[in-house]
C-alpha cells in the first residue's frame, strides 16, 4: 500500500542512539533509517539486540540515561520530533498523534489503577475530555477490542484479567486518542499461541477498519507475511534490507534476510531440518568496521570486511551489501 501523500507520516533519517556502560558505549541504533506511508504496516525484524525496541523507543521519546540520541533526525509529517524549538508539537504528536504497545501488558499497566481510570487518564490529559465523556469512550474502546461486558471491566484491576485481555486494553489505550500511528513492539511475546493469533488478527482487523498505520517489532517472519506491506530486516543496529514483504520473501538479497527465512519452520517441510544461523552477532560496544554480518557470511570477502554499500534494488527496496551489490 502507498502513501497517498509526498510527504511519508513518519521518516527516520541516519538515527544514532548510544548507551553508557562500564564496559564502554553500546551502539544501539548505528545510522537506521525508514519511513511510513500513511495506512502502511512496516514490519522491523531481527535477533534479540538487533536494534530493533531502540529505534522505536526513540520515535516516542523514550530513550532516557544512560542512552542518548547521538544524531540523526526523526519526522513526523514533514516536522521534526527532535528538534527543541518545537516541544509544543512534539508534546501533542507523541501519546495522541503516535501511540505504542508494549510487550508484556502486565509490567506496562499500573496494578495499583483500575483499567477505567488508565484509559481515561489518557482521555483527560490528551483529548480534554470530563468525566463523563472520557467514561463513554473508555466504554467504547474496550468494545472496540472486542472485550466484553466493557462496563464491568473499567471496574477491574490488571491482574483480575487474562494476558489476552491485557493486552487488548493496551492496544486500547493506544487507540484512544485517534493516533495515525501505532508502533506494536513484539504485541504478543507474553501470550500463548491462540491468544497471539488473535490479538494479531485484531491489529489487522483494526489497522483496515481505522486506516491507522502501524509499525510492527517481532522476531517471527510468518507474523510479517500476514500483517505487514514493507519489512526492514535489522542487524547489529543497522538495517541491512528493506523492501514490499511480498518481494523480499519471493527472492531474498541480504546472506542475513536468507538465513531468517531459511530459519523459519514452515508446515509444509516438517520433517527437513532447520538450518541455523551459525555464530553469534557482534560486540556493539566496538562492532566490525565493515560489514557486521561478515564474521558469519559464507559469501564473505576481505572487502566486507572494511567496508559496507547500500543500493537500491528495485522499487523502494535497498540492500547494504557489498557481494549483493555486485549482483543487481
């Protein structure tokens, strides 16, 4: 699905997030860089420590000491989040205009506040509604998600609920400002397979409903091929391929991408054996000046080694390799 307008809802430019260790500064986030359309579902995916939450986190404000944003830029319609002089913009574009769901709906929401009064504190804060008003639209969000006897349930606390119920008053209260962009970090981590699958159609039930784009962080490909319309594959804190899902799942570029999805179990072959990804990622407290895959590529060259290209590879598709390169 396209954007319908020049301008992407959101762009991030060559971000640069680091972290303060003893051991030495974390590179979380080493000049990735995306953009979503309007009604888009970009799918981000990677190893654990890919860079991944950090990227994400960052859109939203959430990157706190010991991390910093180094450089780099993030946009929302044209208009930088990032940038001091406009803190009024940004205040009413993060929670409103972008909201997030989190991982684990038991950590993110407060034991100690009934479900009525976290959702319609967000009601208060960003819609300016009263009591009344914010109760009936708590009402209706909790419908929404497909929660039933909503009423009853404003008056319950987290843990009276399900891990599928938590979660679906997460995304809740990501939808109850209206955003125009939900950022899903790994929605359905904490919860059994048949919950995840329904939580997952929900998000696509909702996406096609409200037209909200979404971009959604998982480490599972068959999760991207049935939800997302792009996909940038991440590792070592860079993205090494982005593209339609369609495209990059039909004829993988990147060593990195063909060795996910030749990961990835699939139902069809369920007596071959999984072929995995041998070695480790690097230290991102001083990566390869190169290539990071490098160490674990069979195609590897001495080049890789000390260098890295980016290309386009097709419509909106971009592959950062050098022996793939080559080949386009």
């Amino acid at each position: 699905m396209k954007a319908s307008q020049n301008v992407p809802l959101l762009e991030v430019k060559d971000l640069v997030v680091n972290f303060y260790t003893r051991g030495g500064i974390v590179q979380g986030a080493r000049g990735v860089s995306f953009h979503v359309g309007y009604g888009e579902t970009l799918g981000i995916v990677g190893e654990s420590g890919s860079g991944k939450s950090v990227s994400v986190q960052a859109v939203m404000g959430l990157i706190t000491t010991p991390g910093y944003i180094e450089s780099g830029d993030i946009r929302f319609k044209g208009m930088s989040l990032l940038d001091r002089a406009g803190q009024k913009f940004v205040r009413q574009v993060r929670g409103k205009k972008i909201s997030m769901i989190f991982q684990d709906p038991m950590t993110s929401l407060n034991p100690v506040f009934t479900i009525g009064t976290q959702i319609t504190e967000v009601l208060h804060h960003h819609m300016g509604m009263d009591k009344h008003q914010a109760k009936k639209r708590a009402v209706e969000l909790l419908g929404l998600v497909d929660i039933n006897a909503p009423e009853k349930r404003l008056k319950q606390y987290p843990h009276e609920m399900s891990g599928g119920m938590r979660q679906r008053v997460m995304i809740a209260i990501a939808l109850a400002c209206e955003p125009q962009l939900v950022i899903a970090d790994e929605p359905t981590t904490a919860l059994d397979v048949t919950i995840q699958a329904q939580i997952l159609d929900l998000l696509t039930d909702l996406q096609k409903r409200l037209n909200v784009s979404v971009i959604l962080i998982t480490h599972d490909l068959g999760v991207v091929a049935q939800m997302c319309h792009r996909v940038a594959v991440m590792y070592a804190g860079q993205i090494i391929e982005v593209g339609e899902v369609d495209k990059i799942f039909a004829d993988p570029i990147h060593p990195y991408t063909r060795g996910l999805i030749r990961a990835t179990p699939s139902l069809e072959n369920v007596t071959e054996r999984m072929i995995s990804i041998d070695g480790a990622p690097p230290d991102l407290i001083s990566p390869p000046p190169g290539c990071a895959f490098s160490p674990r590529c069979e195609h590897a060259k001495e080049r890789c080694k000390k260098s890295q290209s980016m290309a386009a590879a097709g419509d909106d598709r971009f592959v950062c390799c050098n022996c793939a390169v080559e080949n386009l």
